[in-house]
C-alpha cells in the first residue's frame, strides 16, 4: 500500500514534497532541504492545501511514497529520533526527485 503526495514547484522556485499530515521536504538549492514534521505545522498546511492557499507555481508530479517508509518515519518520530526521520524523508525527496526528472 502507498499513500499519494505531490511533488510541485512553489511560487519562490523551491521543490517541495507534500505528503499530507507525514511530513513536508522543501529544497533550497544552495542549502540543506527544511523537513517539516511537527503536527501543527502539518495540520496548517494540510488547511491551506485544502483552501488553496500554497504559493503553487507547477505540479511536477503525483507519486506514491510506500507506507513502509512512512511507518519508518512515524515510528522514528514517537521514538524522538527526529534526526533519523529527517535524513528519511531527504532520502525519499532524493528518489521522488530523480525519478520525476526521468521522466521528462
């Protein structure tokens, strides 16, 4: 089983990774990639998402990120272990990224 996300470019050129109420990956290109994972930040955006307010330039693509992974990733979350959740989700935005670029 799988649960949907969106990769997309927002409005200031970063690549964002959006899985709703997991966690959200945002790339600067010259520094490390923010994670966010804190429960309010997550319900905030997942009430923008739904209103449409997320500075949305282009949708690059829709993949499925495996629950395996995100069963990982709250798992290290409960434990506290944020560090390791964060190096997770950079690894899968590094996967969801490459294999989106593929494509084209």
């Amino acid at each position: 089983m799988s649960v949907k996300s969106v990769l997309y470019i927002d409005k200031k050129g970063r690549e964002v990774l959006y899985v709703p109420n997991v966690f959200v990956v945002i790339d600067y290109a010259r520094k490390e990639p923010e994670v966010i994972l804190e429960p309010e930040r997550l319900k905030r955006r997942q009430i923008d998402w739904k209103k449409g307010k997320v500075s949305l330039e282009k949708v690059i693509d829709c993949p499925e990120i495996d629950e395996k992974d995100i069963k990982l990733i709250t798992e290290y979350c409960f434990n506290n272990e944020i560090d390791e959740a964060k190096w997770w989700c950079v690894g899968i935005f590094d996967q969801v990224i490459n294999k989106a670029y593929d494509m084209y």
